[in-house]
C-alpha cells in the first residue's frame, strides 16, 4: 500500500494524529524490523529506502512484498492477530521510517471512531492489492509478471537484487535471467 495514495482516502487531521503519535528511525541495510517466530507490534511508513518481508520455506528464502518510499510495511499476519509470524521484515537500503504500534493505533481509533471507517478503507485497498498478486500468480505467465512489474514499478529492477526479484516473482533466478534476455 503506498501511503502517498492514502490523500484521497483518509483525511488529513487522520493522517496528522497518526504522524504525531509515530516515532522516527534510520536504520542501516539488512537491519530486520520483524523477526518470523514473534509476534509484529509495529507498522512501518518508508520515508526513504528498500524493504521486503520474506519467508523460508524448505530452505528457500521467498519474498512476498516489496516496499520503497511512502508505503507501507509489516509483517500482516501477525500485526493484526497478535500471533508469531512466519514474516521477516529486512531493509534491502538504508533506511528512514516512521512506526507506530498497532496499540497506538487502537488508541487513536478507541479516542476517534470515526477513524475507524478510513482504517477500513486502507485495509480494503491493501486487500485488493493481495487479491490481484494472487490474480498474476494464477493467471500470468511469467514473462507477463515480469512485464507487470516493469510497468508498475520499474524502478524495482534497479534497487532490488535480481535473486529477490525473481522470488517475487515467483520464478527461478535463471527463469527471470532467461526473460530479461530476450526483453
């Protein structure tokens, strides 16, 4: 979800309580802001940098998401359920964020319900964007994921190494090599 899109959902005075209650890091590359096997109390806002959340599944390291500037990342499963994660949240960049936790969000909303639809509205918008991941996946070829990708995010290509890429993708690194070629 990027968080520039949220100016035609969310009000400004939302936004501004949310932004006064946040805290602010810079954090160096490869730093983990969530760790799989614990239970993800934060929400991180990408002011600047790379981040992606990750599983391991029979000792494959497999990205599921990938955010940059303005979006925003968490480990989802747990953020919400307040249960153990399988989600590990890396920076790929150094990085600037704002957090807040999801407590504190509980608190702004439980002090103005009349947030809680606007908080609806986000969630829907990053269920939409899940649905239609899930869309590519059962639908596109491969080659028409990686053309996807340079048409929604191009810049991507340049920040991300290709290994990340091609798990995102849903490919092997060879299988996005051999796409790349004949591009």
């Amino acid at each position: 979800m990027n968080f520039n899109q949220l100016d035609d959902i969310v009000p400004l005075d939302l936004i501004g309580t949310i932004f006064g209650a946040m805290k602010h890091k810079k954090l160096p590359k490869t730093h983990l802001l969530h760790e799989a096997g614990t239970i993800c109390k934060d929400i991180y806002f990408l002011q600047s940098g790379m981040a992606r959340t990750y599983f391991y599944k029979e000792g494959k390291d497999i990205t599921v998401h990938l955010a940059s500037e303005g979006e925003i990342i968490t480990a989802v499963d747990s953020i919400i359920s307040l249960k153990k994660s399988r989600y590990s949240v890396e920076l790929l960049e150094d990085s600037e964020l704002f957090y807040i936790s999801y407590q504190d969000l509980q608190t702004i909303l439980s002090n103005h319900p009349q947030y809680e639809k606007y908080v609806r509205l986000v969630l829907e918008r990053m269920y939409t964007e899940g649905a239609d991941r899930i869309e590519e996946f059962l639908f596109f070829t491969a080659k028409e994921r990686y053309d996807n990708l340079l048409k929604t995010r191009p810049k991507l290509i340049q920040r991300v190494n290709l290994g990340h890429i091609a798990s995102y993708l849903g490919m092997t690194q060879e299988t996005l090599s051999r796409i790349r070629r004949t591009a």
